[in-house]
C-alpha cells in the first residue's frame, strides 16, 4: 500500500478532504490498528438504504412497496455491494492482515462489501447526502445494464446450480406447490430441493419469479453453512 488514493478518488469523482477519514474507511479489523472501518460500515449500510430507496421510489412509479422491497434487498446487500467495490477496484486500496493477503481477503466478497459501506458513509460524513448521492447513481447504472425485478433476480438460479453441481453433484428441483388469488393477479408458491433436502418456499408473481426467490433462499443457506 502507498497511501496514493488518486486513482480511487478518480473511479468515484470524488477527492477526500480528511485523509484520516479515507484511511479509517479502508482499514479492515484485521489489520490490528487502533481503528478499523466497522462504524463508517454502520452508517453508509444506512444511507446507503436511504438513497437506493429513494431513487427506486422515484424510477418506478407503478411499483408497489413490496415490489420496491425486492429491488432494493436485491442491490444493498454484499453481493450488491462487491459487485459496486469492484466497479472502483477497492481490493486494490484495503489494509489488511498478511493472514487476510494470503486468504485472498482483497477479492472477499465480505471484506469489499464492507469497505465499500464504509467509504459511501465517510464521503457522507464529509460532505453530506447532496455529494454522496450522484457518486452511487453514477455507479448503480454503470454496474447494472438494467435495474428491475427480471435482470435483478436473474443471476440466482444460475449462481445457485452452480454451486449444488460442485457440492452435490445435482442440480436444484422447483416444486409448485399452489397458486393464488385471480388469473389478473396470480401468485404462486414454490419450493426448492436439493439432494432430497428442502431448502424453502417462497412466492412470487411468476413462476419464475417464484423460483428466484426460492434460489436466493437456498443460496444463502447454503453459504451460511459454510461458514
């Protein structure tokens, strides 16, 4: 590490003013220094809720709340969140332990989801919500080609077969389990399987809907029980 934030400063057009500040938000816990970036982590999950709210609010204006709900968990979130860090190169800035380097902890999707939490709320800190704001909408719609429902959901089912292929030697199966309301606004609730195991239900306005949902269920049970 050199201490020339330049180039990060340039992928965020933005140019920190408390250089302590910049320091703090990119020093993982485990580089065992008096401080680390878990409290500026606290505040930009925060206002970075606030502002990706906002922006859904106001992009789709025929969505309901439980519609808006989905598309946001869908983007703040860590993969959400790694994804954007790795927009700006953020590995490359990150302070961590020599135990941290050799477990490949720049390219963690933990630890970047976390800086990048950090020095969203540092920026914030700084120079406040009207600055902070154009930074994340600037990357948002450069990271994502298109922002709804459809493209959101449509890495999960992929990501999770991927991951049964190598652990189970199987592929995941989408039971219907039924289907409510009217033709014009039907639901219906799916359940996921792997290797004779279920792994949830959820419901959707789709079926494939529904099955994406119930991926992104069994994607992050799968990755809880590894750690």
């Amino acid at each position: 590490m050199t201490g020339d934030y330049s180039k990060l400063e340039k992928c965020l057009d933005y140019q920190f003013k408390n250089r302590d500040l910049i320091i703090e938000a990119l020093t993982h816990k485990s580089y065992k220094k008096p401080y680390n970036n878990e409290r500026l982590e606290f505040l930009g999950d925060a206002v970075l809720n606030l502002i990706v709210g906002e922006y859904l609010y106001k992009k789709f204006p025929k969505s309901n709340e439980g519609d808006l709900s989905k598309i946001r968990a869908s983007l703040v979130n860590e993969t959400g969140f790694t994804k954007l860090a790795n927009e700006i190169k953020l590995g490359d800035f990150i302070f961590i332990s020599v135990a941290e380097e050799r477990n490949k902890g720049r390219s963690k999707a933990s630890i970047l989801s976390d800086a990048f939490e950090a020095i969203m709320g540092a920026i914030y800190l700084e120079s406040g919500l009207d600055t902070l704001k154009p930074i994340i909408l600037k990357l948002l719609e450069k990271s994502y080609d298109k922002i709804n429902l459809d493209v959101l959901f449509s890495d999960y089912k992929t990501a999770l077969q991927e991951i049964t292929q190598a652990q189970f030697a199987s592929i995941p199966e989408y039971k219907i389990e039924g289907s409510y309301g009217p033709d014009h606004k039907k639901e219906f609730e799916v359940s996921i399987w792997i290797d004779g195991e279920n792994y949830g239900q959820a419901i959707g306005k789709s079926k494939k809907l529904a099955q994406q949902a119930v991926a992104k269920i069994a994607l992050e049970t799968l990755k809880g029980q590894k750690k």
